[in-house]
C-alpha cells in the first residue's frame, strides 16, 4: 500500500497574520516576544507604564477643579496689616506724650481763637480721646487680621476702607503735628511710613493671586 506524499510547506505561512502566535489558553512560545514586549522582550511604551500615551501626562483628578489654594503673598498681606498696627500704636503713644507736655490752649489762642474754642479744641485732642481712638482701631486691626487669615473677603473690604482712612488721617495730622514741636517731627516720620505701609497694604490686597483666593472663598 502506498503513502500519502507530504503536503509541500506553504512559502507565505510565516508572512500570515497570526503566525508563529500562540492560541488562546497556550503558554507563549520560548523566544517568542509577547504582548506589550519588542522583539528583543523589552517592554513597549504604553502596556503598564504611568503617564500618558504620546509624552503625555499622567491623568491628575485635581488638576481640572479649579481651585484656588492659599497664595504665599496672602502672608505678605498679614505682616503688612501688623506692621501698621505697630505703626499706629507708636504714633498714638507719641500723641499721647505730646498732648502731656504741650499746651494745646495757648497754642490755639496764639492762632487767633477765643479762650472758650481753645479749651475745646484742646480736650477734643485730650489724653482720653487718644486711648478711645487706640482702643477701637486696635479692635478693628484685630478683626481684620482674624478675618483675612481666614481668607474672608469682607475683612480685605473692611481693611480697605480701614487703609484707606488710615491714610488720609495721617496726611492731615502731619499739618497739625508741627505744634508739637521735636516731638511733631517723629510724628511727622511715622506718618510718612505709615502712609506708605498702608498703600502697600492696598495694593498687595488687590493683586491677582490675593484676589483669585478671596473671590473664591466668597463663592462658597
């Protein structure tokens, strides 16, 4: 009985897709490259590798909220708010000293006021409005700072318009303080400071990292 020929080996077999693949369920053949390997069995970019495809990357949840975190120049904005609280402090006890060693009468009666608006304007100068006025810008110095570290809106508001007082306050005493004689000029240099302090304060309070974070926290 005779035997059937082999069949002749198909030359475009190794050229077919699939080929030299091993099927489902099979272990990969040894020197064959697998899935996610190049043919020298290095891993390809993209199987099991962190960051994106095409030098993209890495998927960040937090990157698309939108929010805003807590800017550095807001620690600026808090020292700046002390510094003209000191200010402050340092020219309310240099009036106070000037009040007690000045005759505030005399002075207005030499500048052509009757006896009577001398003495009144003398006491509304006096030692206990002083400390009133130190009490109460204390208190708002100190609501300011509680609230701006907070990140609230309405303490930049309200510090503003503070500042913005400050300034103009300042400006007009330094016409008066030269009544005061030596002591009338560290009055004088501590207004100077203290109206660039506060500019500085507004400025700083309104500038875009600042502004961003207080607008958000009004939003919420």
């Amino acid at each position: 009985m005779s035997t059937t020929p082999n069949e002749p080996r198909n030359p475009d077999y190794g050229n077919q897709p699939g080929a030299g693949q091993p099927n489902p369920g099979q272990p990969n053949p040894v020197g064959q490259p697998g899935p996610g390997q190049d043919p020298q069995g290095a891993p390809q970019h993209g199987y099991g590798q962190q960051g994106g495809k095409y030098g993209t990357s890495e998927y960040n949840p937090n990157q698309y909220t939108g929010m805003v975190e807590r800017p550095g120049l807001l620690d600026k904005l808090l020292k700046l708010t002390l510094l003209s609280a000191a200010l402050y402090i340092l020219w309310s006890v240099v009036s106070l000293i000037a009040n007690s060693v000045t005759d505030l009468a005399a002075f207005y009666r030499e500048q052509g006021l009757s006896s009577e608006q001398a003495e009144a304007f003398a006491s509304s100068g006096g030692v206990g409005s002083t400390i009133t006025g130190l009490v109460i810008g204390l208190l708002l110095y100190f609501l300011v700072y509680r609230g701006l570290a907070k990140g609230k809106n309405w303490a930049r508001i309200l510090g503003t318009v503070f500042a913005a007082l400050s300034i103009l306050s300042y400006l007009f005493g330094i016409f008066g303080a030269l009544m005061y004689g030596g002591l009338g000029i560290v009055l004088i240099v501590i207004s100077i400071i203290a109206v660039v302090v506060n500019i500085m304060w507004i400025v700083t309070a309104f500038k875009t990292p600042n502004s961003a974070y207080f607008a958000q926290n009004s939003r919420r």
